[in-house]
C-alpha cells in the first residue's frame, strides 16, 4: 500500500486526506429580543438537542449575535442555522423549533434571514393559529409577518421562511498529545470558525468526541463508535489509525449554507488547531467517498 502523504499546516502534520459531506437542506432564523440575554436563551433553546439528524432530526447551532443596527426591529438579535436532510424534515424542524422555544420565550420575534433561497415554507401562515382567530397578517418592516397574542403581548413572526441547498458533515480530526492539548486545540477551531459567515458547529460547544463509522458488530446498529480513531483500544484494533503519543482524538463537525462556507470553516478551524502545543496531527472522517455526496481535500480548503 502506498505510504500516507502529509502536508504542514503551522509546523503540524496534516494528513493529506478529505472530509466526506453530505447534501442537506439548510435555513436561517434571526431571533429578536428586547435585549440580547433573551434572544439567547430562545437561541440556545432552539438550538438543543440538534447534533446530528441520526437522532435529533435536525442539526442546529447558534451563527451569530447581530446587532440592533443590522435587525429589522431594531432590537438586539441572534441567528441561528438549521440543517435537515430533506425539504419535509426541515419544515417540520422549523415548525417544532420556533413553536416551541420562540413563540414561548419571553419578548421574541422571528424572521427569516437566509436571503436568497431554493424554496420556502409557510411556519408563520401554519403557527398563526396559536392566536386562535385573533391574529393579525400585517406588512411591517417590509415584510409580511404574523401578529399573534400571548399573555406578555405580542408574538411577531415572519409568514414564510426560506431555505437553500446546503452541506453537512464537514470535518476534521485533532490528533493531540493529551485530552488537555487537544481539547484547547478544538476549543480554538470552534472559536475561528465562529468568525465564518453561513457555518456552524453543532455538537455541544462545536466539540465531538464520540465520531462515529457506518456499521456495527450489533445487527440493530447503524451506526458505532470509530474504532480506527479511539486510543484506548488501539491495541486491540486491527488497522488502527492511532498514531504513536496520540491521546486524544476530537472531531470538528461542520455545516454550512455552502460548500465555500465550509471550505473556510475547515481551512481557519485548523489554522487556529494547529497554533496550539501538543497537537501532533490533522486528519479527516471519511467512508471512502461511498455515502456523501461531497469529498472535501484538506488540501483544497488551502
């Protein structure tokens, strides 16, 4: 077999490799408050149990804070991504999502934000009904939103949400000397990637440490721990890929409204993994290019 071939990235060996992404259906949600302690309770509460559509049926993360200047209401807002992997699922996402930690979070509104979209769905015509037949269609802020009474006053949302074609699944593995090296290593990359317009990190504070490989030795299973990348049995697995003096592995998982908004999320991820000591490698999950729709180069990302 041929020898693996590295490239360097801050003096830190990057395995010349990709990531395997899929295809997904993607939105994005601006959450107003009437200040930005509120519209991030209902992001942080939106964005819950939204890792990956294996269980969660939706992968949602937090984007960004944007301020009063930039939001239709003038308040203080939040704006959070939401991935799915059809079209249905994604409605239904929405529908749950905002119904449920929007509508009952204290001074919030909803808008779209996505811009230019691929389709729209209806959540504001479909949870206007809340109001039980006192609320209101009106044109405010140029935009066609719903008016629908609650105890504290009014719930504002946006008739229809748009959403794009989108990618999931983007990724990179930090190969560290110790749990600690390799935990601030990932800590750095979700912190860079932050700064990435249309990509977020959705497993808890963007960090997986459970990836996973297609299959398992239980018929009822889809899915089961990467062998290949757990260091504890590294002895016991045959085709390890467990460099020497690695402890800890950590997976980077990307989401984007576009291929290019992962590229860069990828590319300034392990820019800032790479700066920080005891980090011995830079690899990537992939299932030899048999399920994803994309296969990502690191190299290319650069």
């Amino acid at each position: 077999m041929p020898a693996d071939s590295f490239f360097e990235v801050n003096g830190v060996k990057v395995k010349d490799t990709f990531a395997e992404a899929f295809k997904m259906w993607g939105s994005k949600v601006l959450i107003t408050a009437i200040n930005e302690r509120w519209a991030m309770n209902s992001a942080r509460s939106m964005s819950g149990f939204g890792t990956s559509v294996i269980m969660c049926g939706g992968e949602v993360a937090i984007e960004k804070v944007v301020p009063p200047s930039e939001t239709p209401d003038g308040r203080p807002g939040v704006s959070v991504l939401v991935f799915a992997n059809t079209k249905k699922q994604l409605k239904d996402q929405l529908m749950r999502r905002i119904g449920q930690t929007v509508l009952t979070c204290p001074t919030t509104a909803a808008y779209d934000w996505l811009g230019v979209g691929d389709t729209e769905f209806k959540i504001g015509a479909q949870l206007r009904f809340f109001g039980d037949g006192y609320q209101i269609s009106k044109k405010i802020f140029g935009r066609r939103l719903w008016r629908i009474p609650v105890m504290e006053g009014e719930f504002f949302l946006e008739e229809k949400f748009k959403a794009k074609k989108s990618v999931g699944g983007g990724n990179f593995l930090i190969l560290g000397e110790t749990v600690e090296s390799a935990l601030k290593a990932s800590e750095k990359a979700v912190e860079a990637i932050a700064g990435v317009e249309d990509a977020v990190t959705p497993f808890p504070g963007g960090v997986c440490r459970s990836g996973s490989k297609v299959g398992s030795k239980y018929k009822f299973l889809h899915a089961s721990t990467n062998t290949a990348f757990c260091p504890s049995i590294k002895g016991m697995v045959e085709g390890t890929r467990v460099p020497e003096g690695v402890a800890s592995i950590f997976e980077i998982v990307i989401d984007g409204l576009s291929l290019e908004a992962v590229k860069e999320a990828m590319k300034v991820g392990i820019e800032a993994a790479t700066q920080v000591e005891g980090v011995k490698m830079i690899t990537a999950a992939n299932y030899g290019g048999k399920l994803g729709q994309y296969s990502i180069k690191l190299k290319d990302c650069f």
